[in-house]
C-alpha cells in the first residue's frame, strides 16, 4: 500500500486556511523583524511576512517537516512571491526560520526579550511559559481559545491594541474602538487563576479570530 505523504504547510494550509495576510498586516502596522512560535505544528504563515521567525513544537510531524533541508524555506519563499507578485518581489529577503523540536514549557534556546512577536495560537499556556523572550514593548498575538487572550486581557503589563477579525484567508486588523471587545458575555468574568485551570477563554459580547496586546514596558 502507498504511504502517506508526510504533512507540509500547504497540506495544513487545506485545513486551516491561509494566516499569511494577518502577518503582512500585522508588518504593515508594526516593524516586526523576529517573532517565536511556540505550539506551531506546520503553521509558516508568519514567514511569508516577518524575516526571522523561531518555531516551536513537541509533535513529531512537525520536526519531520521542519528538518527536511529546503522545504519550509521553499514552501514560505513561494507563498511571498505569490502574495507580492507584481510589487517587486525579488527584493524580498530570503525567510530566515529556526526550529526547535521542544517543549516549551521547558527553557528554549531563545535569548530572553528577544522577540517583538511572540504568537500564541490554540496551542495552551504560551503566554505563561514564554513571556520572558518577549522584548520590551513587544507584541503577543493570542486567541482565546486555550486562554492566553484572556489572561492577556487581564494583565497589567499588556494593553489591546489591535483586534483580528477575517473572512476566510483575509485577515484585517482592527484597531479603533477597542473598548468594545474583551467585554465578559456573563455579568462576573472568571480571574486569572480560573481561566488558567481551566485552560479555556472568556466568551466576549463580540468576538474575534485573536487580539494583539503590547507590552506596556
Ligand atoms: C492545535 S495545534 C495548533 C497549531 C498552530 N498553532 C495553529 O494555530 O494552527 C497545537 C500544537 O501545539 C503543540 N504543543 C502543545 N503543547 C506544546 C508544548 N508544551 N510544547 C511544544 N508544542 C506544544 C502541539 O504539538 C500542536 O502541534
């Protein structure tokens, strides 16, 4: 019987869509040269947008992929080009990407406050565990789906400053009228300690894909 062929990006890109276009906006508002993705699996869309990206995953699918030599570069060094073809592609830089096939609630080899994006994407507690490689006033994207855009909502050291909403693989940035998001659908929102034991957000009265916090200091 013919083997399976092993996932790739554009394979998991079938199932989840596309997030290239919410990392091209996220670049068009903030100049983001690194980010950390801890919890990544075959997700490169961050490639096709931010030049030096460290991915982060323990799934053994994802190291398969990540150490084949050539193919996430390739793979990300194709989708740029089609997202920039006629706008002078061939001045794009080459995608520099790292990965580590580790836990990372464990230390990484990642120097700390290092990184201007650190994304957290249905993958658990990566707010907690990977926040001291966040640099000073650096940027977490978060959804709320293991909790990390909740607790971000609840911490001191982070304001909202753009909420992410899409339409299939476009992604848009909305960032007025932020008051109106992160509101608790019940009257006594859960704390901290709840959500994190919980390991599941808040429901809001208006929803969003993910929310992008800044570190106040
Ligand atoms: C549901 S997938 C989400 C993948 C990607 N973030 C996305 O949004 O498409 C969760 C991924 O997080 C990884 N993961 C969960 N906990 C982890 C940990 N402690 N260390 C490393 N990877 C982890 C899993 O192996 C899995 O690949």
């Amino acid at each position: 019987m013919a083997q399976k062929p092993a996932p790739t990006w554009a394979s998991y890109r079938d199932s989840i869509g596309d997030r290239s276009s919410l990392f091209s906006a996220i670049t068009d508002q903030w100049p983001v040269e690194r980010a950390l993705y801890p919890g990544c699996y075959l997700d490169l869309s961050p490639s096709t947008a931010i030049h030096d990206v460290t991915y982060v995953d323990n799934d053994r699918r994802a190291a398969t992929y990540f150490a084949t030599p050539g193919l996430p570069e390739s793979e990300a060094a194709r989708a740029r080009g089609d997202q920039t073809r006629g706008e002078g592609a061939s001045a794009i830089e080459a995608p520099r990407i790292t990965f580590h096939p580790a836990d990372y609630t464990s230390p990484l080899p990642v120097p700390p406050h290092s990184t201007e994006l650190l994304i957290s994407l249905y993958a658990g507690p990566v707010w907690d565990n990977c926040r001291q490689y966040l640099a000073p006033r650096g940027l977490l994207l978060a959804n709320t789906s293991h909790g990390d855009g909740s607790i971000a909502a609840l911490e001191p050291d982070l304001e909202l400053v753009a909420a992410v909403h899409h339409s299939g693989d476009r992604y848009r940035l909305r960032l007025t009228d932020l008051q109106s998001y992160l509101i608790p659908k019940s009257g006594a929102a859960p704390d901290v300690d709840t959500i994190r034991r919980n390991g599941r957000g808040i429901p809001y009265t208006r929803a969003a894909f993910a929310y992008i916090f800044r570190a106040t200091s």
